[in-house]
C-alpha cells in the first residue's frame, strides 16, 4: 500500500514518537506544564491586542508616535492598528471627544468584536480636560466604559505603553465563566455601598 494511503496514527495508539522531541519537555524535570485555561486565555488575549486605527485631536500624534519606529509598540505584538473596528479588541481615546464625535465613538466601540478594552488617552478624554465647555464631552465614560484613564497632557509614547502594560496585565488576570460572574457580583455590591459622591468631602471632611 502506497504510504499516503496508511491510517494516520492515533493519540494513545502504539507509535514510536521516540525522535519528535519540541525541547520543552527536556527542560521541565516533571514533563508537565501545568496551569488554568483562564491563565492561558489571559495569555492569549494580552499578547495580542490589536487596536483600533482611531486618534481624535493633539494625544493621537503621541499614540503615532509610540506606534512608529523609534518607540516600537510592536515589541508588545501590538503594532497592528486595525482599519476596521471588527478586528480591533482595543479602543486608545487619543483626545478630545466633541459631542458631535461622541455617536461616533459609540459606534465604533459597538462595532469592536469582544472581549474588547479601551484607554482614555490624555486629560481631555478622562475628564474633558482644559475644556470644560459645551462642545466637549466631559470624559470618555459617559459613552463607553474604560479600563485604563491615563494622566497628561499630551501623555508621551512612554506613558501610553505604560498604560498599555499594566492593561496587560490586568487582561492576563481576568476571570472567565463562574469565576468572572461572582467577581461582577462583588463588585456591583461594592459600588452600590459606596458612599455617593456628592457626600463625599475630600480633605474638608
Ligand atoms: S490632553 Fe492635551 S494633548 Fe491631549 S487632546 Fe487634550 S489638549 Fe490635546
């Protein structure tokens, strides 16, 4: 029988896989590689956040910026701005949002396939900055939730990768299924104990 017409050979049959060797398991005295499917999707998805192409006013020259050569994003896998908001699981708000901007901004985080995240990049996109008027919106989340607010005015490159690692990081140690549900109940119990804000006094208190 010619060999391309031979079964191929099975997981747990008698094969001889004596000479494929991937190196990995010489090193690691037990053979094993132990960890959590929540470990490794957490690996998996913080190793390949694809942004969205998407800057706003002055903070996008800085997003550019650490995206070009001299700062190189692509050290984090993250040099693939995508055109399209399917493709895209990161929203960096470089800038200010006009009221006019802000459906827009809406719609492309819609758009964004999920899990997704996002960073308000700057001063004026955490709170609407030096801008406190009626054109501009006063902070990214009255639209669209944020994970990561970034100070500055603009942040330099440095600072958005910065923000971009300590995402990372709390990406890789996301909860999935039931774990993530009961830490969503924690914190929604949280919030609604909190005291509101307008009883809070800062230093006058
Ligand atoms: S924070 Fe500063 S640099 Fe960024 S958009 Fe606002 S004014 Fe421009």
């Amino acid at each position: 029988m010619p060999p391309y017409l031979l079964p191929m050979p099975m997981y747990g049959a008698a094969v001889d896989w004596s000479g494929i060797k991937m190196g990995l398991e010489e090193k690691l005295p037990s053979g094993f590689l132990l960890t959590t499917v929540e470990k490794l999707a957490g690996y998996m998805r913080k190793n390949s956040l694809w942004p969205a192409t998407f800057g706003l006013a002055c903070c996008a020259i800085e997003m550019m910026a650490a995206g070009a050569g001299r700062y190189d994003l692509a050290r984090f896998g993250m040099e693939v701005f995508r055109a399209s908001p399917r493709q895209a699981d990161l929203m960096i708000v470089a800038g200010r949002v006009s009221n006019k901007m802000a459906p827009v901004v809406r719609q492309v985080y819609d758009q964004m396939a999920g899990p997704k995240w996002s960073i308000a990049m700057g001063a004026c996109a955490s709170s609407g900055g030096m801008f406190n008027n009626y054109a501009i919106v006063q902070g990214v989340d009255h639209i669209i939730p944020v994970d990561i607010y970034l100070p500055g005015c603009p942040p330099r490159p440095e600072m958005l990768m910065d923000a971009i690692l300590k995402l990372h990081e709390q990406i890789g140690n996301e909860k999935l299924g039931a774990n993530r549900e009961k830490i969503i109940k924690e914190v929604e119990a949280a919030a609604l104990a909190a005291k509101p804000t307008h009883q809070l006094k800062g230093l006058l208190a």
